[in-house]
C-alpha cells in the first residue's frame, strides 16, 4: 500500500492569497492473500476498511466541485449519492475549527474486488486570508490513509500520511522625514506587480481587522477594492498575503510640504531554501530606493540601506556584509521610503515666502551632514 501528495505538482510551492492551488493524492489499494472470493459476512461490517481523510490548513479553502476520483482498471467509478444501493466511493466534505476536511471512502466490496489498484484524487484549493506568511511552518495540508490489514478484523487497521506545504509572505511600510527620520502622516502609496510607468494596474488589497476593529494590515486580494493606501505616524502599512516576487511602491501623494517621489521604491522578496533545496518559511527582501527595517521578537531593531536580508530569530545572515538581510519567523520586516521637504514657489512670488523654504532646506541638509558650516547656494552664501 502506498500514499503520495502533491501541490502544483511538487511537494512544496509559494502561493498568494486568492491563487487557486491543485493538489493530487495517488495511493493504492491493499492485496489481502487468500481472499479471492467476496464474502458477505465481514462486507456488511463495513470491512475492508479503507479512507482517505485529507485535512486542509485554515489559510486553504477547498474549490467546491473541483473533487475528481479515478481508480485503475476502472472506466467509471460510481460516487455514492443519497439512497444509492451501488457505488465504488463515497466523497464528503466537512469543516472542522475552520479546516475543511476531504473524506473519500471506498466501498469495502470495491476493495476486495480492485486489490492493488491506484486511486488517484484530484482537486483544487483557493488560498484565503488566512494564510500563515513569513512562518517556517508554513500552510501544511495532510492526507491520511486508513485501510484494514486484516479484512475481517475491525481493530486490525493502519495509516499511513504524507502532506504538503505552501508558503506566503509580507512587509511593512513606514514613511520617515528623510532628514530626521521622524514619522509622517498623510503619504499615500499604491502597490504594482509590474512598473507603474507600463501602465500596470495597482495590486487591490482588502482592511484586515482585529477583534476590536483596529485596521491591523491589508490581505492581498484580487478581487479587493483598496489600491490606495495612506500613511500615519502611528501606525505602519502592512501588506499581506504575497507571493514571492517584485513589487512597486508608488507614491501618489506626499505630506504636506514634502516632496513627491520621482520613482517608486522597489521591493523584491525572494523565498529562501535550505542545502537540500526545502523552502524554510523565511525570505530575502531586497529594495532600491527606500530602506528596510527589521524588529525581532526580542526588540532588537537593524536598519540597511540597500538590499536587506534578515536571518529568523534575530540572527544577522552570514553574508551581512552584501547588505542582505534573512527574514524568518517571528519577525516584522518594514521598508522604509523616506520624504524630503521640497521648495514650492508661491504663485504670488513672495520674497519672504521663498527664503522661508530655502532656510528650511538648508536647516534639514545641515541636519544630513552635520554640520555648523556655512551652506552654498547658487554661489552666494547665508550665514546659519
């Protein structure tokens, strides 16, 4: 008897919320030596016994309908219905503390008269809000196979369970004064796939909320209606539910008295592997023109410019001098996309208006460098 799961045709893949996923279970049936011939006394007990019982995580919803059983040497396997006096297997769905739970039982007739055959289950999943992200556990999905070893014998069963693993991600975003790295409300940002400049649509998100109803992050969502999203200096913007990949960050409009961003800050996050090529759960952010922030469960804070690699635990990555940084489990990883305050020209002309901007640009790049020094400007000089 043999068992083996598959997702997307692997033992493991990364996933965003709202992709649909397909999963495969090939197992086959038991060969009972010396019981060539049906007998009616233990069928009516309900023996042979045997059951495919596939348990999903809560961040995987099963696609109604999607459920398909073949079994060799068999052109039409017949699926039980309600009164049915003949069927080959009985395929129920129920949910369980949010797990949806696939139950495919085949007639213990079907087993005595198919040994050895392979069932093979086909079906699909949607991943939902529920996804675990940046964990080493990631979103397991478990088939058990339960079968009588000997058919007469109710208590003389065994199992056998194989699973697979999804894996999500996510990141934060604070916006900062980038002189004094302070805060700021009032920016707005909308996230892309592909560069904006190609015209690309902005990635939809839907609120997340907590029990009280504090809008804690954004979950990815294709079908969402959010694509703008607007900072605050208490909070973060948080975005859920990624795949692997590069995205954009594009600010729409910056605080009051900042100045806009030419270009968007990107950010790559990349799904890390183990020796043995095994997805660990964690992942490597890269970003250009912004910085990433990491916070540990510990409260220990690391802030690169560059491309950041944060190691799970709090501990820095061996190659922490290629300003990379691993992101595992337990850890927060936010970029940081800083503001400048920029110069307009009232309309009016006004002198004093003017000086007032120059100054306080001066006050923030002497802020930069530190310095008392005098400042430069278009070759003349003002006294700080």
């Amino acid at each position: 008897v043999t068992l083996e799961k598959t997702v997307n045709g692997k033992k493991e893949d990364t996933v965003a919320i709202g992709d649909t996923v397909s999963y495969v279970v090939t197992a086959t049936t038991p060969v009972y030596e010396g019981y060539p011939v049906v007998s009616d006394a233990f069928v009516d007990e309900g023996l042979p016994l045997y059951e495919l019982k596939d348990t999903l995580d809560t961040g995987l919803t099963y696609k109604e309908g999607s459920m398909t059983v073949t079994i060799s040497g068999v052109d039409n396997p017949r699926a039980w219905t309600e009164g049915s006096t003949r069927w080959d297997y009985k395929f129920v769905k129920t949910t369980a503390s949010g797990h949806d739970v696939l139950t495919v039982t085949l007639n213990p007739l079907f087993v005595l008269n198919h040994q050895g055959a392979t069932v093979t289950l086909n079906y699909e999943a949607v991943i939902n809000e529920n996804v675990s992200v940046c964990a080493d556990y990631g979103n397991k999905n478990k088939v058990v196979l339960t079968y009588s070893n000997n058919p007469e014998v109710v208590t003389d069963s065994k199992t056998l369970e194989d699973e697979t693993t999804v894996y999500s991600f996510s990141f934060g975003l604070h916006k900062l004064d980038g002189a004094k790295d302070v805060l700021l409300d009032g920016a707005k940002f909308s996230v892309y796939a592909a560069d904006p400049a190609t015209g690309a649509a902005p990635l939809t998100f839907t609120y997340a909320f907590d029990e009280s109803g504090y809008k804690v992050s954004y979950d990815y969502d294709p079908e969402g209606t959010v694509t703008e999203f607007t900072t605050t200096k208490d909070t973060l913007l948080f975005f859920l539910g990624l795949n692997e990949g590069t995205y954009y960050l594009k600010e729409t409009a910056a605080p009051e008295g900042y100045a806009l961003l030419a270009d968007p800050a990107v950010v790559t996050v990349t799904a890390i592997k183990d020796a043995d090529g095994k997805y660990t759960g964690a992942c490597r952010i890269t970003v250009s023109n912004a910085t990433v922030l990491t916070e540990n469960e510990l409260g220990s804070k690391t802030v690169v410019d560059g491309a950041i690699t944060f190691s799970g635990y709090g501990t820095a990555a061996e190659d922490n001098t290629a300003d990379t940084l691993d992101v595992g489990d337990y850890e927060d990883v936010n970029v940081i996309v800083r503001n400048y305050k920029g110069i307009t020209l009232p309309e009016t002309g006004s002198t004093e208006a003017l000086l007032v901007a120059v100054l306080m640009w001066i006050e923030n790049m002497a802020y930069l460098i530190g310095s008392d020094e005098l400042l430069v400007l278009g070759g003349g000089a003002l006294p700080t």
